[in-house]
C-alpha cells in the first residue's frame, strides 16, 4: 500500500495540490490501497512584546491548534469531494510544533514511512531564487522519499 504525506496549511496552495493529487491518481489508485496522511506545522509564536505573558503565549498555541482542527475538517470534506475518501485506508492528521515547517516534514515523514511528500507551492513570479518557497526548497533538498511540489497555475497575459 501507498503512504502519502501531504503537508497543509490554510492556504489555496494546499489544496491545489491535494486536487492535483486526487485528478492523477483518483483512478489509477486500488481502493484501500492508500495511506493519506495531513500534516499541519504550527509556528510556535515568538516572544515579544505582544506575547509577554504565558497567559498570551498559551493562547497564540491555543489559536494554531484551534487552525489545525478546523483545516483537518476542510480536508475530510474536499477528500471526500475528489473521491480520495473511498480511496484510502486511513486518512491521518498530523500536527506539529516547529519554527519553519520544512525540517517538521521531513521528520514526519521519516517517522510515519511516508512513500511520497506532496506540497504546494507559492510560487513567486518576480523573486526567481524564492520561487518555491524555503519550505519546500527545505523538503526538496533534505528529504529521502520523492517529493512533489505542485506549483501555482500560470498567469495568463
């Protein structure tokens, strides 16, 4: 069976590339046959001045907790809209703590045996050298499984 590491955030990238995932493989994949699994990295916030209680800074982790369940419920309900539910055996939402989301996923994804890191990217027009993003730079050059970064659609001129 195939084990899967999607990472996920709020953003649109996230669940461009789950779609991206769903249109290739929906079909081709036995139902059953795979491992779905989510991972949301929450930034720890930074002390400051803003944050200068623990009172605050538990609540600021409350807040990324809090994003990480509403988001594992926006996922169940687009895997179930691409038909990816029926398809995999077990659908698997990670979370973790972690300055910088890259060095996190490639953890996990050591730790759970993932087979295959799935990501979006931001993609940036102008900034050339940022174009994937550090987090995905970061999962591309230190992963040990392949990984597939799904990057924005093209502007149309």
């Amino acid at each position: 069976s195939m084990r899967v590491l999607f990472a996920i955030d709020s953003s649109e990238h996230a669940k461009r590339a789950l779609t991206w995932f769903a249109k290739l493989y929906a079909n081709r994949l036995s139902p059953g046959d795979t491992a779905l699994l989510f991972l949301f990295v929450a930034e720890p916030p930074s002390f400051g001045p803003s944050l200068s209680t623990p009172e605050l800074y538990a609540g600021a982790i409350n807040d990324a907790v809090a994003e990480g369940r509403s988001l594992a419920v926006e996922i169940k309900t687009t895997c179930a809209r691409l038909g990816l539910a029926s398809l995999a055996n077990r659908l698997e939402f990670l979370e973790r703590l972690g300055h910088g989301a890259g060095p996190s996923i490639v953890q996990v994804a050591h730790e759970e045996a993932a087979e295959l890191i799935v990501m979006g990217s931001r993609g940036s027009g102008l900034l050339r050298r940022t174009f994937l993003g550090s987090v995905s730079d970061y999962v591309l050059h230190h992963s040990h499984v392949p990984v597939i970064v799904v990057p924005p659609p093209a502007v149309q001129h």
